[in-house]
C-alpha cells in the first residue's frame, strides 16, 4: 500500500484518469522509486513530486486516451493498443510515410484508422524504420537497470549536457544544485524544443548553468566539442551512437580517459528507435486499465523524469577506483524496473474527499496532492550566450 500512498502525494494520480472522471493510480511503484531515488542524492528534493512537476507550470490535466501535453495518443490496433506521439514539427510527414497517405493538418484520424487494420509488431516495424515514436503498449521488457556504484561528491565537476527537453536536463539541474558546473551545449540547427515549451519550467531546470552553441557541421565546432568533453567530468547526452559520431564524440574514449558519460535513450544505445516520455512509458505497460481493457495514460510525459531521477543518481556514482564509466540508461528500462513488482497492486477505491479526491485504503482516507512547482532560482541563459566565456576558460580555440 506505501506504493499507492506514494502515488496520491506525487501529483501524478492526479494526471491519470479520464477528463472530468474520478483520478486513477497507476501501477507498479514509480513514486516509491522516486523517493529512493532521491533519498541517494546530495540535495533534499521531494522525488514523487519531480514525477508531476512540469505540469504545475504548464497547466496540463488528465486526458485519458490523449496525453497530459496533447502530442500522444493511446488508439487501438488490430489486436490490441498502441501509442503513437507526433510531437515533433516533422512527425505530421513521417506519420504520413508510415501510413503511406497524405497526413492532412489533423493526422489523428488516418492514424487511427490504418492501425485499426495493422498489428502492433505492423507498426513497431514501420516506426522504427522511420524513426516515429510509437510502439504498441504492454509489450516492451528490457534487462534491470544498472546498479550504481561508490557515492562520490559532485561539487565542482564539470557538467557538459548535451541533452534536451526533460530527462536529461533534469539530471543536469539536480546534478547542478549539488554544486556541479553545468554548461549546456547546443547546436544551432538543433536547440532544445524545450525553449519553445514553459518558460517557467525550461528557467527551472537550467537557472545557473552556462550555454554554449557549437556548430558540428564544421570542423571548428567539432573540435571545440570533443575539447569541451575532454574537459568534462561528467556527459550527459540523449542521442543515438551514430548521432554522436557524426559530431566527432567518442564515449569509449572518454570514458577510458577516466569521464562519467551518462547515455539516456528511449530503449537503450543497441536499439535504433526513438522514444518519449508518454509513448514509452506506454510501451512498458505503465497505464491505468479500465475494465474494459482501454488503456489510459499514466501522469505527465512520466518516463521522463523517473530517468532523470535515476541518471542523476547514477551520475553521483563512480567506480572505487576513480575510473571512467557509461551509463546506459533506458527510458525503457527504468520504466519497466517500476512495474516488475511480482504481485499485483491491492484494490484501492478513489472517493470525493474535502472538496477533492482521497484514496480510500479501507482504514484511512489519503488526500490525491495536485501537481506542485518548485519556484525557479537565478535565470535561464539565452541559447549560445557563454560560448566565448567558457571555452575561453578552459583553454579552448573559439570555433
């Protein structure tokens, strides 16, 4: 029962259920993983309430079948669920490729109807050679994740996040308020989606780190990237193997030369799919049944945060000898971690309670918390704006 208790506390009940319904508690025990978690950091923050945060700042409620932030959809296969995300601007086209039809402005109704006539492994196959962010839903189990090793302070270190939107920068922020240095590194093709999402949010996790634009196109800004790693005690980055070769980055290498690189996928470094918050959690079975079986999303984008949580606990750690290491962390793979209970969850009743909703336990009424903000500290760098500074601090030629 402490699992649920942990649930109601979180704000991420509260995201979960369908709109104008009763909220709904997710399975498995993500928020107690949450509070240990955050038990082994540095730094008191409250890990449940990390799991439901951004959707303080956004305003963002439960949705059912259609995601907390509106850009994922739980829609029936052939034989069975599937979650499908058009987040990014160029998803409408690749959705269109998958179904192989032209996708009109709202694409939701000719991906609802393809699926309906195609399996889920169908559109596991067609998304991952596309590089859409979908898979069907309960399906996906993965390995542990890792374990981590000897604490170490991390006051000082140097932080080169190379990540974007929620999971990574989430280690970063909880890694910078231990003391870390954090610059983020962006490039100027490609800088985080997250600037264009809540502004509050996006200050929240990067007030006080520095921001340096790098142009991997040319052959300066490579070399001024692999120097800022070289750098670096810790990397933090959200890419594919091959992403990060064209860019010139090498993590073996860094890691033999004694770095802590933190690696944070959707399904691992081996598997070539993409994944985001919602649709992967989905994937993993992290969603609330109702009796009929319809799946509904569980909280906010949640696979997001519970890695972040357990990157930066991962971060906070290296081996006795001081030696580099890789961690190799799975959206997937944390998610899947949360649900591998070996019993199922007992009944719990949610009820109308002092003007909200409680979970009924049978002895105790236990209040549903609302999503809850911490208040940003200090400001959010403009994208690029240390560049000179910090590569001129650390001995780097400007690109």
């Amino acid at each position: 029962m402490s699992g649920q208790v942990e649930w109601a506390a979180s704000g991420v009940v509260a995201l979960t259920g369908r709109p104008g319904g009763p909220p709904q508690v997710p399975p498995g025990h993500g928020a107690l993983t949450a509070r240990e978690l955050a038990a082994t950091l540095p730094v008191p923050v409250d890990g449940p309430r990390l799991l439901a945060e951004r959707a303080a700042f956004t305003g963002h409620r439960r949705g059912g079948t259609v995601s907390a932030g509106g850009s994922c959809r739980l829609l029936r296969t052939a034989d069975g669920w599937a979650a499908v995300s058009c987040a990014r601007p160029d998803d409408p086209a690749l959705l269109g490729a998958m179904i192989e039809a032209e996708i009109p402005a709202d694409p939701w109704p000719a991906v609802a109807a393809w699926l309906r006539g195609h399996t889920g492994e169908e559109l596991a196959e067609r998304a991952e050679l596309l590089g859409v962010a979908a898979g069907p839903v309960g399906r996906t189990r993965r390995p542990p994740v890792p374990a981590p090793l000897s604490p170490r302070p991390v006051e000082g270190l140097l932080v080169a996040d190379f990540s974007a939107l929620w999971a990574g920068p989430l280690c970063a922020h909880l890694l910078g308020l231990a003391g870390a240095r954090v610059v983020k590194v962006e490039t100027p093709s490609r800088p985080d989606g997250a600037r264009r999402g809540d502004p509050g949010f996006y200050r929240l996790l990067h007030a006080g780190h520095r921001s340096v634009v790098l142009d991997p196109a040319t052959a300066r800004g490579r070399d001024a990237m692999a120097a800022l790693v070289d750098a670096a005690d810790i990397v933090i980055e959200a890419s594919r193997p091959r992403a990060l070769a064209r860019f010139g980055l090498d993590a073996a290498a860094a890691v033999a030369a004694g770095t802590t690189w933190v690696s944070i996928t959707a399904y691992g470094r081996a598997a070539d799919r993409v994944g985001f918050g919602d649709d992967v959690a989905a994937a993993c079975g992290l969603v609330r049944r109702e009796p009929d079986g319809t799946p509904l999303f569980c909280g906010d984008a949640i696979a997001d945060p519970l890695t972040g949580l357990t990157a930066a606990a991962l971060a906070g750690t290296a081996p006795p000898d001081g030696g580099g290491v890789l961690w190799d962390v799975a959206m997937s793979d944390v998610v899947a971690a949360t649900l591998d209970s070996g019993a199922p969850d007992p009944p719990v009743t949610v009820v109308r309670h002092a003007g909200g909703w409680a979970l009924d336990t049978g002895g105790e009424l236990v209040p549903v918390a609302e999503p809850a903000r911490r208040e940003p500290t200090g400001t959010a760098p403009e994208s690029g704006r240390d560049t000179a500074g910090v590569l001129r601090e650390l001995g780097i030629p400007l690109p």
